[in-house]
C-alpha cells in the first residue's frame, strides 16, 4: 500500500483492538475494531495520517479526515487486490448518485449525521480525491504532494481550502473551479456524445447536464473518452471541458465502429452517468452560446463586488470556511456587496433565490 509521507507516530507501535461496535475507531497507534475486514482496517490506518496526524479545522472539513482515510480503501485495493479496485470505485461512485444533490463541505456542522455522511462526506469525498489525482495526471506528482502537505500541516489542523491551495501551489494545477463545483457544490455530470465521421477524422460533441443545476450547472473537470476503432487498437483520449456543451474536432482518429464507437470515462475517474451516444452526420463547428449562469464578478475581489444574472432583492448570506454566518444583506443591482470589513479569506456567497439557492466561493484578498 502507497502511504502519502513516513509514519507519523514511528516511535510508537501500532496495534488494533476489537471492541462491540459496528465499525472502527482511529485512536493513535491502536485502532478499534467491531470486526475485521481488510478494508475498514485500511481505513483506520489512514486516518493515523488524515485526522491523526493533521485534522481537519472544522466539522465543515471533515473530509479532511474521512475523505482520504476512505480513498486509503482503494489505494490499499489498488497495490494489494488490484482485481477489485474497480469494482470498489464503481461501488463508491454508485452511492453517491443514489441522490441528486449534497455537497462534501458541510454547512450544517451541528448535524451529527450529515457530519458522517456516508453518502457525501465518506464516499463523495473519496471520489473527488481520485478524479483530484486523475487532474493532476502524474500519479508521483499527486502523492509526492500529499506527502509534502502532511509535513506542512504535521500537528496542526487544515481546511478543505487549505489542501487545495497547497496542492495547487506544489503542482502548478489551479484547482479552483474543480472545488467550487465539487467541493462546495452539488450533484453531478450526465454526459451524453454525439459524433460524426469526416474522412479519418471526426466530430465529437460532449455535452452534459446537471443534477442539481440551481447550485452547480457546469463542470469544468477533463473527461475520457475511449473510440473503438476499425483495423487499430482502441484509444483514450482527454478532453478539456468549459461548458455545457462542446465541439471538438479529433484528428487522425481513423474509422470509428458503428457500435459501442464511444465509451465515457472508461477507467471511471469521475463521478458521472452516461446519457446518450448517438452518429449525427449534421454536426457542424459552431462557437457554444452562452449561459446566464451566476457568476461573482471581479473573484479574486478586494471585497467589492457584484453578482451577474441575479434578481433584485434576493436574501443574501456569506459564511465564512467554518461555517458562520458573518454577513446578511438584500442584493441590489444598482450597489455593489462589500464584504472589505471582513479581511482577507475564503467565503461562501449563498443566493437564495425563489426556487432554490446558489452557492459560489469568494476569495478575497
């Protein structure tokens, strides 16, 4: 099994002990277990790294804590058991689509269930550790950074911010829209493909839909797509995405197979369902339209700043990363928020609006 850094308590012996209990424990150096079972104690042995040794700041970040100790499980499947890795990914991804919405940053921190959502703060935080791995693309650059933030942040305490920060600076890889969306947001991508051969070459349209689109209507997260091709062997190619929908032109990709031509996240990186896959000999090159989609504008801001595409006299709320409410007030197209009275920070701007609420991160310098 790959660990992110040396063990953190490498004077003391590591043990484990059963006790009447349904799962585990994560004491320091001697684990509690009501049974067990190779991946409950991968879990309780990552946490002596993730919550242990650095613990999340708030009950807001405990995916911090039990974020990385679930993707322990798979990362001891992947080194281990590597026949079952897929199946437990495939599993995880699952659980968490048994639901529309959730978000992996809890907002109610005195909700003890939420807290422990197995659905959200286990699972969903365990899946956006893998797709963070599948951005970064570099599997020595991804743990080489995960053990440098845990000599960072060593005896001490993080936010989820905290880590995608770290990460960013130490891998080059700006992470910001990926924690809005995924992190802070809600729901999922539905992809669905159309395609069209030109020649060797072909059209390939991605577009997807959301599952909770009154808080995260687009993901910017890169997927694959692996062609079936006639006479070569199959390919996997990476696609940037921006918008909702998108063109792309595939050069050289030969002759597509008229069945199964296109599968969507064949290695199951992200947390998706498929839609449609369908030839459609009229796609044509066209520039996207643009959506009206709530944006904060300027972010980074100095603490002054508007919303775009937000009625009047929507109730607005800014918390801030641990979950408090630090400021209220009514949205007025004619007058700018400031928020400069609260310094400098991370904070979550929630419109409510007649039929649901959105939620954008600030960063305020």
């Amino acid at each position: 099994m790959i660990y992110t850094a040396p063990y953190p308590f490498e004077d003391e012996k590591y043990g484990h002990c059963m006790a009447p209990i349904s799962g585990g424990m994560e004491h320091q150096t001697m684990t509690t277990q009501g049974f067990f079972e190779k991946t409950l104690t991968s879990h309780e042995l990552g946490h002596q790294w993730w919550g242990n040794s650095v613990t999340c700041a708030s009950w807001c970040d405990i995916w911090i804590n039990e974020g990385f100790a679930s993707y322990s499980e798979y990362l001891m499947l992947e080194n281990l058991y590597p026949t079952e890795k897929n199946q437990h990914m495939l599993d995880v991804h699952t659980n968490v689509m048994t639901q529309n919405g959730g978000s992996v940053w809890v907002l109610d921190s005195l909700n003890e269930a939420r807290i422990f959502s197995g659905r959200l703060t286990y699972d969903k935080g365990a899946g956006i550790v893998h797709t963070i791995r599948y951005i970064i693309d570099n599997d020595s650059l991804f743990f080489e950074s995960l053990r440098a933030f845990q000599i960072a942040y060593k005896d001490s305490t993080a936010t989820g911010v905290d880590l995608k920060n770290f990460i960013g600076a130490y891998t080059g890889i700006n992470l910001d829209s990926y924690f809005e969306q995924w992190y802070f947001g809600e729901g999922y991508p539905t992809y669905s493909i159309r395609w069209e051969q030109v020649g060797s070459d072909a059209l390939v349209e991605i577009s997807h839909t959301a599952s909770k689109p009154s808080l995260t209507p687009t993901f910017t997260n890169p997927i694959d797509l692996k062609f079936n091709r006639i006479g070569l062997s199959d390919t996997i190619i990476r696609f940037d995405i921006n918008s909702n929908s998108q063109l792309f032109s595939v050069n050289n990709l030969g002759t597509l197979s008229t069945t199964s031509t296109v599968i969507i996240d064949p290695i199951n990186w992200v947390i998706n369902q498929n839609g449609s896959i369908v030839q459609d000999n009229a796609l044509e090159l066209t520039e996207n339209n643009e959506n009206n989609e709530i944006l904060i504008v300027p972010n980074p801001s100095n603490g002054i700043f508007s919303l775009t595409n937000t009625p009047d006299f929507s109730p607005i709320l800014v918390y801030d990363m641990f979950g408090k409410v630090v400021y209220e007030t009514v949205y007025n197209s004619n007058k700018k928020i400031n928020l400069s009275s609260l310094g400098q920070g991370n904070y979550l701007i929630e419109i409510q609006l007649p039929n649901n609420n959105k939620r954008l991160k600030l960063v305020q310098f």
